[in-house]
C-alpha cells in the first residue's frame, strides 16, 4: 500500500472504461473509430506519464 498513492490508484482504476474498445474489438470483433482510438491514446500517455516516478520521488525512495 505505501507503494503507490491515492492519487495514482485512482487514475490507474480509470483505465479500466478506457480499454473497453479494445476488449470489444477482441471479443466481440467491432473495429473501434480512429477518434476512439485517437482518445484512447491520449489518455493512456497521460496515465503513463503520470506514473512515471520524478526524480524527487526516485530520491526519496533510494534513500
């Protein structure tokens, strides 16, 4: 639990309706949008980039 904070538990948990395109497109075989898909990538940089330690933390850890 110390691990990882509210804050990006939360987010991590919003990928979740995020990936639900892709789970249709391999279950059920509907093509998603280019502006779906377009969404979908925008959002999951920004998860990416939000659990990406910053160097503060990565300080604070090897200490």
């Amino acid at each position: 639990m110390r691990l990882i904070s509210p804050l990006k538990a939360s987010i991590l948990s919003l990928a979740e309706p995020i990936l639900n395109p892709i789970f249709v497109f391999f279950f059920v075989g509907e093509t998603p949008s280019f502006l779906s898909l377009t969404g979908f990538a925008i959002i999951l940089m920004g998860i990416g980039l939000t659990m990406v330690p910053s160097k503060t933390q990565l300080n604070e850890i090897n200490e």
